[in-house]
C-alpha cells in the first residue's frame, strides 16, 4: 500500500496536494527560454555557414575564370605583339609600298631641318 501521508497533510483542514503546479513552470521558464535562444543561435549559426561556404566556392570559381582569361589574354598579347613587329619590318613597308606604286624619295627631296 502507498502512503499517502505526505502528500496530504492536516486534519480539519484544507488538504494540501503536493505535486508539480505552477510554480514549477515558473522554474522552468528560464531554461526554455535560454534552450530556444541556443536553438535559434545553431540554426543561424549553421545557414552562416552554408552561406558562407557556397560565396566562398563561387568567389573561387571566379578567381580561376579570371586566371584562365589572364593566360588566354597574354598568349593573345604575345601573338599580336610577334605579328606588330613582323609588319613593323623596314622590307615589309617597301614592299607594300613597291606594290602601290610608291618609291622611296630621292635625295634631293629630303629636307632635314
């Protein structure tokens, strides 16, 4: 058989009932609080994260492209720069100018100042 003693106390008195009531609830109220708190501080913690992870690999996607593009660029760079001089040639002029029918000037033609 249980004893019911302590939780009834008193004769000719209101029964007291011990149990959890509302002042328990009071108790945990703090802890709910600062468990919701920590549970929104994770799941805030976590999309930073996730966030931050995808900016991360699209900035390092960017950074190759721009690598790619600086190589491409400078063989570009390179080849106009072999065919600049190749035109630039004194031969090469001449012999445009030959077949437009130009000549070079003659010596008394040539002022210098």
């Amino acid at each position: 058989m249980r004893d019911y003693a302590k939780k009834y106390s008193g004769v000719g008195k209101r029964q007291r009932v011990s149990g959890k009531g509302a002042s328990n609830s009071d108790g945990e109220r703090p802890f709910r609080i600062i468990g919701v708190v920590a549970v929104v501080a994770m799941l805030l913690g976590v999309a930073g994260s996730l966030w931050f992870g995808i900016a991360l690999q699209d900035g390092l996607g960017k950074l190759d492209k721009g690598k790619q593009e600086r190589t491409e660029l400078t063989a570009t760079n390179v080849a106009l720069s072999a065919e600049k001089e190749a035109l630039l040639k004194q031969e090469k002029i001449e012999a445009a100018a030959g077949g437009l029918g130009l000549f070079p000037p003659s010596e008394k033609q040539i002022r210098r100042p």
